[in-house]
C-alpha cells in the first residue's frame, strides 16, 4: 500500500473554508478505485494544522489522484489559504494490506 501523510498549515483566518474544501476532496477521494484510505486530522493544540492520511493500493492510484478534477480543483481553491508549503511524506503501508 502507497500512503502519503501530507501536512498543512493554514491561515487562522482560512480554518473554515480550508475544512470545507478539504471535506468535498475527501468525499469524492475515498471513491476512487484504488482509495484504501483518506483521512483528514485537525490538530487539537493548533487548529490551523492538518494532516491528510492518503492511502492507495499503489503509486500508480496515489499518482491518478493527483490528476482527478476533485484533487486539481481543491489544489487552486486552498493555494491562497496555506500559512506554509504544504509537505508530502511518502511510506509503505505494511498493516492492513493492500
């Protein structure tokens, strides 16, 4: 299994928005095909930080993701919300299997 752990720091100003176009992502994310997992945390201690948990059956479905209208649409519409460049760590998904 391909996860991804992406983490997010946004404006305290853009909490709301960036959690509702976050959500309309997530929903249409854990629809496709090779989805095993798309979580989406919120820091208790820190509100403005997040962490997506993206799990795809491989490197191939994690990479079709980033080409899904749902992913490029949530990429322009949280660029000007983001208080740092968002950072990717990519790890192999031992437990559960793909």
């Amino acid at each position: 299994m391909h996860v991804t752990l992406v983490h997010v720091r946004v404006k305290a100003e853009a909490v709301a928005a960036f959690t509702e176009a976050t959500r309309a992502n997530h929903e249409a994310s854990v629809r496709e095909a090779g989805n095993r997992r798309f979580d989406v945390l919120q820091s208790p201690e820190d509100p403005t930080r997040f962490l997506l948990n993206e799990a795809y059956a491989n490197a191939e479905d994690a990479a079709a993701h980033k080409g899904t209208a749902h992913y490029l649409a949530w990429r322009e519409a949280v660029a000007g919300m983001m208080a740092e460049p968002r950072r990717g760590e990519v790890w192999n998904g031992l437990y559960p299997g793909a």
